[in-house]
C-alpha cells in the first residue's frame, strides 16, 4: 500500500520547516519546537520536495526557495517589523528584497523614506465561545453560575452540585484575520458571532409537536407557555429548546476561549493591498454549535449545529 501522509502531521512538519526557514534553526530545533519529530520533518519534507543541506549527525538547514523567504518577509512586517529588521532576520537586505514582486507585484514600496509592505496578511485561527443556559425562571441550567471552561477548575468543584450535571453551549470556528494576536480576532468577533448564535438557537420556527406536547406536562411549564402565548398550534421551538429539551430557554453570559493559530504556511493569505476587496476579503465560516453536558463524562447532545458566519476582512482595517 502507497505511503499516505497523516494531516496533522504534515502540518507540523509545514511548521518546522518554516521556523528553519525564517529563523535559520536546525532540523532538531525545529521539529522539537513544532512538536514533530527529526524523522518526520526529513520524511514529509523529501515527499513536499524540499532540500536540505548538510551531513546527518550535524544541524541539517532547510534550503528555502525564493518565493518562501519572500512570504516570511511579508509576515514579518506584518508582525511589526521594519524592512532592514526583517531581511537581518532572513540574512538578505532591504535592496535584494525591494526587487522582488509576488502575485505580479512588488513586494514592498518606499513612501515617506520608510520601505512599506504592500501586502496585507491573513492568517486563520480557531476560537470558542462559551455560554450559560438560562431557563423562564432566571436559573442557569446546571446551576451555581459556573461555567465553561471554569468548570473543571479545581478551585470550583466545591460550588458544583454533585448531583447536578453542568450544561453550557460551546461555539467554535475557524476565522480569517489580519490581526497580528488571536485574542484580538477573538474580541473583534465576539460580539456579531454571540447576536448570530443567540438568533439562530433562540429562534422559533422548528416544527416538534411531540416535544411541544411533553412541555406542557409540565404544570408550571404550561403556565409559562399560556403567559408567553405560546399554547399550540403552532407547534413550534428553537434550536435551543430541541437540543436541551428544555422550554423557554435562552443563552447569557457569553465568555471568550482560548484562540489559537495553526502556525503553518498553508492557513495563511497573504493579499495584494490592491486587491483587498470584494471576494478577497468578504468570508464565510462556519461556527460549529454544541450543547455540552459535564457530569461524569464529557458529551454532546445531540449534533453539532453548524450556523455560517459571514463578515468581511476589510472591517478589521
């Protein structure tokens, strides 16, 4: 059977190669760093066609092409670099990199006596959101406010009712950004994905008489659906109510996660500042939805709803 290269893996080695690339390190270094092995970097790279120059046993160095230490160069300065601090970096100068043009154009312009990058950088990144289960009474599902990530910290098993299963909804998707820190990607689109989700789960229009029909054998449920004039027909609920199977219920206290970045070439755009517009930068991404459930296991019940989330590149600017 024909050798097939596992994704992840390949995406490590992506990385390693490019820490070579940029900061000169070795195989070793490199692939410690991008939680690889010197095997796989060799093996990966022989199959990418990548070259290496030097004997085993000594600290192998990756030959970079052209077109790779140009695309370092741009993030660099995107990162905050000057000019002559990046091409240091890439042990070339300013002058060899102002000649070189990718996608047709040049690399870098002089305007005020400074050398400016003409190229705008996308990377994607993965980030959560995180939220409480609110019921009609004002209680959260789960109880005792907490959690989240919060609740498998250590310092809040004593306020977790043993007996009592923690419930919170968990967002996640994967987005394109020009901002040089996930975590500012992250607040950025806090606010219009959290509106999105809590519009999509929130509301009604999903046909479930059954679902409708054990609500109300609920007296204090069937009271509460008589003040909302919700009494069927029309027997219909929300996203929320039909994957929590709880009536009424609504999404508060939103809460940011950890964003992170898949630090390799290929989850990265660099777009000509000429070209920065119309479907360059108008994406689509879709936020995964899952209701969680932390008892004694961690589950997702049912399925993940996927909500697509549309926004554009060039508001970040």
């Amino acid at each position: 059977m024909a050798w097939k290269p596992n994704d992840e893996t390949q995406n490590r080695v992506l990385y390693a190669l490019r820490l070579m690339q940029s900061n000169g390190w070795g195989i070793e270094k490199a692939a410690k760093e991008a939680k690889t092995t010197r095997r796989s970097v060799r093996k990966y790279g022989s199959h990418l066609g990548v070259k290496f120059k030097g004997k085993e046993g000594t600290a192998l160095q990756f030959i970079g092409q052209p077109i790779n230490k140009i695309e370092d160069f741009l993030i660099k300065m995107h990162g905050g670099m000057s000019a002559s601090q990046a091409a240091k970096e890439l042990k070339t100068t300013v002058r060899t990199m102002s000649k070189q043009e990718y996608k047709g154009q040049p690399i870098v312009k002089k305007e005020k006596g400074r050398w400016i990058s003409q190229f705008i950088v996308a990377e994607e990144i993965k980030m959560d959101y995180y939220a409480h289960i609110r019921n009609p009474q004002g209680n959260i599902l789960g109880g005792n406010n907490v959690s989240g990530p919060d609740a498998t910290a250590s310092k809040n098993k004593s306020k977790r009712d043993p007996d009592y299963m923690e419930i919170w909804l968990n967002a996640t998707a994967k987005i394109w950004t020009t901002f040089a820190t996930p975590g500012e990607a992250q607040m950025f689109h806090l606010k219009a994905i959290t509106e999105l989700i809590k519009n999509e789960m929130e509301s009604l229009g999903i046909q479930d008489t059954n679902l409708m029909n054990k609500f109300s054998t609920n007296a204090t449920v069937a009271q509460q659906m008589q003040t909302d004039s919700r009494v069927p027909p029309p027997y219909t609920v929300s996203a929320l109510e039909q994957v929590t199977e709880r009536y009424g219920v609504t999404l508060e206290g939103w809460k940011a996660g950890i964003a992170s970045t898949y630090k390799s070439r290929q989850f990265i755009d660099l777009i000509p500042k000429a070209d920065f517009k119309g479907k360059k930068v108008n994406r689509t991404a879709n936020v995964n939805v899952d209701v969680l459930y932390l008892g004694d296991m961690l589950k997702s019940y049912p399925a993940t709803k996927k909500i697509a989330y549309k926004y554009s590149l060039a508001d970040e600017n």
